[in-house]
C-alpha cells in the first residue's frame, strides 16, 4: 500500500508540473496581469466543475469482461502465438499482405469521414508516389497523408514512445497534404482552437440538429486531458493493470472523447490503434486492415463509441466499445489465419517448393519466366518442381505454350 502511494503521488505530482508549465506559458503569452487571471479562471473551472474526471480513462481497468470477451481475447492470443510461427514460412505472402494492406487501410479510414477514393484509386496514387499537385483533390490529400503515416508507423513502430510529442508528430505528417484553407498550417500538430463537438448537421443548411457528444474544450481542458491520457496510459501499461487490448481499447475510446485536434481524429485514432497493438507486440497487425473491418459495419463503430462515451460524465460503461474493438480484431485474425495457417500446405513442401510456392501466392499469377528470375534453379529443375506441385494439387498450370501461367490451386 504504501509504495502504490508514493507512485499515486509522485503521478499527480507529474499532472501538477504539466498544468503548471501550461498555466506559465499563458502568462508569457498574454502578458502578466491578463494571463494570471486567465490561469485563474481556468484553474478554477477545472477544480469547482471537475469536468477534467470526464476524459480520464483509469475507470478502465474496473471494466469487468463479459464470457464472450474473454472468449475473444482468447482467441486473439491464441492466434499471435500461431503468426509467429507460420510468418516466417510465407514471408512473400505476409510482404504481399502489408503492401495491400497499406492500400485498404488508407482507402477505408479516409472513406469512413467522407473522402470517396476506391481502392483501386488509392492503389493508383500509391504507385505514382502519392505525388500532389495543385490540382489534386482533398480525398487524394488525406489518402497521401495517411499512407505517409501509415509507412512512417510500420517503419518507426519501435523507437516511438507513446507521448504527446509522437501524436502531434503524428497527426502533423497525417495533414501535411491538406491546404490551407482545408487545414491551416498552425493547427497541424498542435492541439485545437476552436469547439468541435461531435455533432449531427443538416446537409443542406448546416444546422445543427444534434449534439452527440460535448468534446474537451480548446485549451487548457484539451492539454491537461491529453496529458493525462498519455500519464495514466504509461502508468497502467508499466504496472499491468489491464490487458493490453483492453487497455488499448481504453486509450482510443478516450482520446476520440478528447477530439484534441480541429481535424483529422478519426483517422488519428485509427492509426493509433495500429501503433499501440504493433507496440504491445500484436506485429500482425501491420498485415490486415482494421479500418476496413470497420467501413463495413460503420454504424456499429459510431454506435458503440456514442454509447460508451455518453457514459463518461456518470459512471463509465466501456461494454459497447470493447466488444466492438474486439469483434474487429476477431475478424481481422480470422482473415489472417484463413490466409497464413488454414490454406498453408507448407507441411508437404520442401524449401524449394516452398520458395516457389510463396512467389506465386505473392504475385497470384505469374510465368515461368518471372519465376526463374527470383529463384537460384535451372529451368529444367523449376519445370519439375512445378510439375510436383501441380500432381499434388497445391498449384493449378493456366494456359499453353509460352502463354502459360501457374496459379494458387
């Protein structure tokens, strides 16, 4: 009792120097006599209204999961243990995997908030660079910038620290393709300066009908919320007070209540997820699409985040949103195991089978000739072994002649 004290108070003690340091800035920003009264004001409205209690994410570990979560879970470590071992016999497969990946989760986390690029589109801007132009359109923009982070993510991963520095770093390289009068400058990495509650407009007159959920406000709410997230995040992590899908669940539900930035949270959050399960060692996470798991049950996703969050100013229920967030895990480890473990004949192969194997898997159709290119055999002995795995039914031969072509069976 008396060390988990000590570590309670030197982590308040922590909050205290940060909301210090931000009230210090105010008064050098707004000179002396405004900027003491403004700490004032808001130093109050943060202890009399308690408002701050809304955004904090330590209820998270009194969730108490239900039989099919726990089932979920299960399943989900019972996979990773499995993709450990089977990445490394199909390692075209799993390179083929991130690369399409990278195309479906920038295509479906950007259609998600409106942009309307198929993937097809995406796979097109993707090859050409994701070069921009004065030209381009705003969902070709936001495509370019979330295919910029993605790659940044799945190469930086583990030398990032989970800070406010990596996500403004974050969602400044997110936004970097957006105009200025799409996105100014100043707001890119830097927290917001203006309301932006979750909302229901009318499309024709922007009224709005709505208001969904009440976001932290600008300033010194939205600074001390976020660091608070990230201080009770690093906290519960080190002393393992939570699993770590749940505690991943936790962070996301709670910074999407934050809103911190003017725009671009949504798919920030998305990208975080990515980030925080490759960081917890879920590495398959980097080779199936989760935004994609949720375009296709969008309701699902704002359904279960609306009624989580309007929880957090009573007693926060976090059921909805956890079984949401674990149902797209479910699936995007079935889609994996479908892929990696199911349908791997790798037990009946030999290396060199199986080098063959995994180019045609990676490249879905190919000759013999872009065949002979990638491996060290001599085309009488790729003919054979070819033929080996033709007979047992492993791959399927298309065409005659020079024409022909050799497919997954």
């Amino acid at each position: 009792m008396t060390q988990y004290h000590v570590t309670k108070g030197i982590l308040e003690c922590s909050k205290r120097n940060t909301l210090i340091i931000s009230y210090f800035n105010k008064i050098l920003k707004y000179g002396c006599f405004v900027g003491v009264f403004w700490v004032f004001l808001s130093y109050n409205y943060r202890c009399f209204t308690g408002v701050n209690w809304v955004f904090s994410m330590k209820t998270i570990k009194n969730h108490v999961l239900t039989g099919e979560q726990v089932n979920q879970i299960t399943k989900i470590e019972r996979f990773q243990g499995a993709f450990e071992t089977t990445k490394f016999q199909r390692p075209a497969l799993v390179e083929s995997l991130k690369k399409t990946s990278i195309i479906t989760s920038s295509g479906a986390s950007t259609r998600i908030e409106g942009a309307i690029l198929a993937d097809e589109q995406v796979k097109e801007l993707v090859e050409k660079g994701c070069e921009i132009n004065d030209m381009s359109s705003r969902s070709e923009r936001e495509v370019a910038g979330y295919v910029k982070t993605l790659n940044y993510i799945y190469d930086n991963f583990e030398k990032l620290d989970v800070s406010e520095k990596m996500i403004r770093e974050l969602h400044q390289l997110l936004t970097s393709e957006l105009t200025e009068d799409q996105l100014p400058s100043t707001q890119r990495g830097a927290y917001k300066d203006v309301p932006n509650d979750v909302v229901e407009q009318d499309q024709a007159t922007g009224k709005i009908i709505k208001v969904w959920f009440k976001t932290a406000p600008p300033g010194l709410e939205t600074e001390t919320a976020m660091a608070d997230l990230i201080s009770d995040y690093v906290q519960m992590k080190k002393a393992k007070e939570c699993q770590p899908l749940i505690l991943i669940a936790g962070f996301i539900v709670h910074f999407l209540a934050i809103h911190p930035f003017r725009d671009g949270n949504g798919r920030l959050s998305r990208l975080l997820t990515t980030i925080l399960l490759l960081k917890n060692g879920y590495k398959w996470a980097q080779y199936t699409s989760h935004e994609k798991v949720i375009e296709d049950n969008k309701e699902g996703y704002y359904t279960s985040l609306r009624n989580t969050q309007s929880t957090f100013h009573e007693e926060a229920q976090y059921n909805y949103w956890i079984s949401y967030f674990l149902k797209v895990l479910t699936v995007q480890t079935d889609f994996l195991n479908s892929k990696l473990i199911h349908k791997s004949p790798a037990s009946v192969m030999n290396d060199n089978e199986k080098q063959v194997y995994s180019i045609i898997e990676a490249e879905e159709e190919c000759k013999i000739s872009f065949i002979l290119d990638n491996v060290d055999m001599s085309r009488d002995g790729l003919k054979d072994l070819l033929k080996r795995l033709v007979d047992k039914g492993i791959i399927k031969k298309k065409g005659q002649g020079r024409g022909t072509t050799y497919v997954i069976g």
